[in-house]
C-alpha cells in the first residue's frame, strides 16, 4: 500500500528559559531520534508512559509545533520546512483528532457548522453542496440528522467525539493522528468509538497514527504498534509479535503491568518495572533505559543501542538482541 506519512529522525527539544533553571546548554529531550512510516489503511500506535514523547510526535507531525530535527513526508512530500500557509493543501491529507472534545469543539457552532468550518476554511465545497455532504458525515459517524442543530454541550462525550471524527474526515484526508481519543471515554463508549474508527477505516482506507496508554484499547485496533521511552522508539512490531512476545525489556515490563483475563497466559515472566523515568533533560548515557533494566551491564551505560531491524516488520533498540553485542555486554 502507499506511504502516506513518513517521519525520519525527528527530534524536538525544548529549551529552558526562565528561573534557575535558565541554561542555554540544557534542554528538555522530548523526542529524540523518531522513525516510522504509516502506509494507507493502516494503523500504528504508540505507547509509552506519559512523558515519553507520543504526544509531542503527534504534535510535530501535525505541525502544532515545530520540530528540531529530521524530516516529515505526508504523501511524499517533506512538509518539515513549511510555513503555515504552505501547509494549508497538506492540511487535507493530516487532521487530528484529540482526547476532549469538549475542549477541541467551538462551544458556540452546532454540529453542523462544526463539520462545514474546514470545508469553508479550505474552499471545497459550499451550499447545498456542503450541507449534504456535512449531512452525509455525521450519518457517516452516527449522528442523526435531527441533531444537526444542537450545541457541543447537548451531545454527550461519546456523540462529542463522533463529531469530532466527523470534522477531521471532511476534507477526505489520508492520515488522521488520535492523541488519546478514546482516553477520557467510558469503557463502553470507547468499544463503540473504537469500532467506529475500524469502519471508516474500511470504508475509507485511512491511516491512523494512534495514541494511547491503553494497551487493550492498542491490541484491539492497531497493526504495529512501537513502544516509546525518553523520546526514542525502542520497539516497533506487529501488533500480534508485540503482545506474544515482546521483545525489548521496557517492552516486556510495560506488558506485565497489565492484568490479562487470558488463564494460560504465562504470568511466571512478569517483569515488574522499578525505579523514576529519567530526566527528560539529562538522559543516562547509552541505553536510556538501564537506570531500570535487570539486564542492564557496563556495555549497556557506553553504548547506545540503536533500533536494529529483526525481521522484515520489527526493529528492537537492545544489546541483548544483537548477537555481537551480546558477546560485549557478557564478556
Ligand atoms: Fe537493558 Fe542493556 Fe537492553 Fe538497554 S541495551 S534494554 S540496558 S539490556
Ligand atoms: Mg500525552
């Protein structure tokens, strides 16, 4: 299938101003070196722990933020080095949907104007036309027409949401970049929304680069899923490969913290993690995971793991999983 969005290298650092802790020098590492790319119909997600940089990646590859390093292609075309002007006809192929939509919908619009706004932002559509196809997308998403005239707070949080789909779907884009979209739903809702997000999928052979924190809600909707910590990918699998058998430590301790209905699963190996993330600022050196890795040895603090292809779909960042490496790390 296509490539439809494809980010090398990205880094976004932030620096410090302001207080004590004005220094030139430092800088909070928020995404650190990020590669991946998205191709049509599929989904990627990510995890992490908070602070891991999943959200900061979403917000650089929508361009809310500029990133510091390395490149971002949406359909081929490097979009890294565009004005916000410039990045109106790419706007089209990469909308967002975000975790409130209470907070990302204009109190003030009803459903209607809500959906129509991008369309008369961009200039496709107008009138009647723009009003059958505002019609059809709402139906699309699951909201009946009678409601077209209601306000944000006349919906409910799961309703709130489909119009915020409905919205980021009309300007037929290819990619749509969900930070935590179902997160502030209740359970329930969320299996309704999730499900959701597979039709049009079906339907429209979107991409979706996905958010969450949520390991189920990942295992259910995503292809390949890459695992985050201190703003670098140290996994990236298909999904199935990443719940089965995950690889890297941080991988294996972030899947044990997860109670799992299934009987058989072999809870002998649960890794439980230990020990603060590090400083966004001052990351340990080498491996930025051995300050909690049990694998952790002197090879470990030199080198940096980098994210080494396994197979035709999966890279691991771990000496442990390096043959040469190995030696190095036990000799
Ligand atoms: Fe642990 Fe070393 Fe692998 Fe890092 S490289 S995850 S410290 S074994
Ligand atoms: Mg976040």
């Amino acid at each position: 299938a296509q490539e439809v969005l494809r980010v090398e290298d990205l880094e976004k650092h932030y620096p410090i101003r302001g207080g004590f802790l004005s220094r030139t020098d430092l800088a909070i590492q928020a995404v650190n070196g990020v590669s991946f790319s998205l191709r049509r119909g599929e989904t990627l997600g990510i995890v992490g722990e908070s602070g891991c940089g999943k959200s900061t990646v979403c917000r650089t590859v929508m361009k809310l933020t500029e990133p510091t390093g390395g490149r971002i292609f949406s359909m081929g075309h490097d979009i890294t080095d565009l004005t916000r002007a410039q990045m109106r006809p790419h706007r089209r192929n990469l909308q967002m949907v975000f975790q409130d939509p209470m907070s990302s919908l204009n109190p003030r619009m009803t459903a209607e104007e809500i959906v129509a706004e991008p369309m008369q932002v961009h200039g496709t559509l107008r009138g009647a036309a723009a009003r059958k196809r505002v019609a059809e997308l709402l139906g699309k998403v699951g909201i009946a027409r009678a409601s077209l005239g209601k306000y944000p707070h006349e919906f409910s949080g799961g309703q709130r949401q489909r119009i915020a789909i409905a919205r980021a779907l009309a300007l037929d884009p290819s990619v749509i970049v969900c930070d935590e979209a179902v997160s502030a739903l209740d359970v329930s809702i969320q299996a309704q929304i999730l499900n959701l997000f597979k039709e049009l999928q079906q339907d429209l052979g979107l991409a979706y680069l996905f958010i969450s924190h949520d390991l189920a809600v990942m295992e259910y909707l995503c292809d390949r899923v890459a695992v985050m910590y201190l703003g670098r990918i140290v996994e990236i699998a298909e999904v199935a490969r990443i719940f089965s058998e995950p690889k890297h430590p941080y991988t294996r301790a972030l899947l044990s913290s997860v109670p799992r209905p299934d009987p058989d699963h072999d809870r002998s190996g649960r890794v439980v993690l230990t020990g603060e993330v590090p400083s966004p600022i001052r990351p340990p050196s080498g491996c930025y995971f051995r300050t909690r890795c049990a694998h952790a040895t002197a090879h470990c603090a030199e080198v940096p793991p980098p994210l080494r292809t396994m197979g035709p779909k999966e890279k691991v960042a771990c000496h442990l999983h390096d043959p040469e490496a190995r030696q190095k790390m036990l000799g």
